[in-house]
C-alpha cells in the first residue's frame, strides 16, 4: 500500500506593535499525516487587540291676614220720654249689633294660590335626555381606527428579505467562494456582507507567491487585517484545488475550529481577555462587523518550502478595515445567532 503523509496549517495575523504568530499542529499517524498552523495579524499602531339640576324652589311669600271690624254708629237719640220710658232706653240702649264681625275670615281663601305655581318644576329634567345622542357616534368609530394600527405589522412582512442574505448563492469561481464561506459565517454575527477587492487580491497574491509562511502587511501600501492558512500533502494536493483549498482556510481553519474558543462571557466587551487570543484570532477578523472588504489568493508551494518533504496550498486574505482592533470588539464582534454550521471540503 502506497503510504502518504498530509499536513494542513491555517493562520492569521493581528497587528500589534508587531506581527503576533501563532502556531497550532496536529499530526495524525496513520497513512496520512496532517499538521496545521494558524497565525493572525492586523496592521496599524496602537492596536490590541347624566347630572339633573333639582327644580329651583319657589319662594313662597308670607301671607299677612287682616281683619276688620266695624262698629256701628249709635243709634239716634230717643224722643223725649217720660220718665219710665227713659229707664227702658237705658236698658236697651247697651246692646250692641254683632252681625258685622264675621264678615274678615273671608280674605283668607286666595292663599293656595301659589301652590300650583311648583307643577312646571320637573320640565328641566327632560332637556337631559338629549345628552347620550353625541356619545353614540363618537364611539363607533373608533374601532376602525384600531383595525388599521392592527394592518400595520403587516409592514414587517419585507423583513424575511433580510435573511436571504444567509442563503448566497453557492460559489462558482475562486472569488465567489471567498465571499461565500467569508459572508456566510458573518451573517451568523450580524455582520454585513464583505465584498471583493481586487487590490487586496493582489496584494495577497505577492505573499502567497513567496511560499514563506510568515505575515507582511505593508504589500501595496498596507493598512488591511490578514489571516494566513496552509495545507500539505504528499499525494493529491494539486487534484483538490485553490478553491477548495480557501473553503477549507475560511471555514474549518479561521471558523469553526476556533469559534468555541472565543469565551462566550467576553461578548460585549470593548476588549476581552487577550491570553487566548492565538486561539480565537482568525475568527474575530472574519466576522469582524466593520471590515467591508476582502481580497485573497491561494498559490500551490513545491516541496522543501512551506512543508519539507510534500507539496502544500497556502491561503493569504486581506481585510479592511482590518479587524481586531484594540477597544472595539464589543460592536464588531457579536454573538451567533445560531444558524446552520457549513463545513469545508473534505479531501480525499
């Protein structure tokens, strides 16, 4: 049986003071080995990385009674009598006429009168009745305005639109799978699409063609992030290919291999605990919210360069803005949301 012997390596760079190295092997003994690196980098200084009125009461007035009583004149003298006459006068003449004093009591019948004056009271209270009348039309109304508040959410309906930015469309060509594997692990973050630049292409392309595993981010005027990755192995590294070779640098090297790393408790944090940061680096730079722009290449180095004894594929990817960049990983590096995990081509 023929043996053979494959060795992966991934990297990425974040800049500091100077480039910061990182290195991670694995090697597997069977009848392929498989070793891998990882480096980050960043350029620039000073990084780190009803009421009814009550009827008005009618004010009776005080009935005054008067009475009268007559006394008639006195009779006229008597003719001259004799003298026994006289005597019978005077027993006459004392008795008075009492017919006129009954008359007075008469006066008090008109009184009631004012009694019949209290009947017209009530009639204030049927001017009430009118009064629930606006009430109705006000209220019915109302409703209708309810029922349009309520049509609004269907406003909200675009939004799914948003998520088919998660669905890209699957890569054809080396630049789409760049911007394939890099957009959909950053659709995962809350972090916007990246598109390709050509310039950082190029740029990446000079190191790349170097064959030296090792950053240099002053190619083409600088100023960008960088992630580097390299895979060997002694039988079939040419058949799997630069596409598949940069699917494999994204997604298993810079993403899923290190996305667990990053501790969930430093989400949030404008600088998180960096004694790890080897672990998490390439990762942070490929979901990294503010970088905009990607540009990459994948060169196929012979034997004795990158590997000593096998040919080897290795990917260089530009970023700007660059990423991790001291005091501002709490906006640029969000949670996942939790979709599906894509995974990177498999060799055979």
């Amino acid at each position: 049986m023929k043996s053979s012997a494959l060795v992966a390596v991934c990297g990425a760079m974040l800049a500091a003071a100077g480039p910061i190295l990182q290195e991670r092997r694995l090697i597997v003994e069977t009848e392929v080995v498989v070793e891998w690196v990882t480096v980050t980098v960043t350029a620039g200084d000073g990084v780190t990385a009803a009421f009814v009125r009550p009827a008005q009461r009618t004010k009776s007035s005080a009935q005054r009674i008067t009475t009268t009583t007559s006394v008639p004149a006195p009779p006229p003298p008597p003719p001259a009598p004799s003298t026994s006459a006289t005597r019978e006068a005077a027993v006459v003449q004392p008795v008075p006429v009492p017919a006129p004093v009954a008359e007075p009591v008469t006066t008090v019948a008109p009184a009631p009168k004012p009694v019949t004056t209290v009947a017209p009271a009530p009639k204030p209270v049927t001017t009430v009745a009118p009064a629930p009348k606006p009430v109705t039309p006000v209220v019915e109304p109302a409703p209708s305005k309810e029922e349009v508040v309520q049509a609004q959410p269907s406003t909200t309906a675009p939004a799914p639109a948003a998520d088919t930015k998660v669905e890209a469309a699957q890569p054809s060509d080396y630049k789409s799978t760049a911007i394939f594997h890099h957009n959909k692990h950053r659709f995962n973050h809350s972090s916007g699409a990246v598109d390709w630049d050509q310039g950082l292409a190029d740029s990446a392309s000079v190191l790349a063609s170097r064959c030296v595993f090792e950053h240099d981010v002053g190619i083409g005027g600088g100023g960008y992030g960088q992630n580097l990755a390299m895979w060997g192995s002694s039988s079939g590294a040419e058949e799997f290919g630069a596409s598949n070779s940069l699917a494999r640098a994204v997604t298993d090297g810079w993403y899923n291999d290190e996305l667990e790393s990053f501790p969930t408790s430093e989400y949030g944090k404008a600088s998180p605990d960096m004694s790890n940061f080897k672990a998490w680096g390439h990762f942070t730079q490929v979901v990294w919210k503010d970088t905009q722009r990607v540009g990459c290449a994948t060169i196929l180095c012979p034997a004795g360069t990158l590997a000593k004894t096998m040919e080897s594929w290795y990917t260089v990817c530009n970023y700007s803005p660059a990423g991790n960049m001291g005091g501002a990983f709490a906006k640029n590096v969000l949670p996942p949301l939790g979709q599906a995990v894509l995974e990177g081509p498999k060799s055979e």
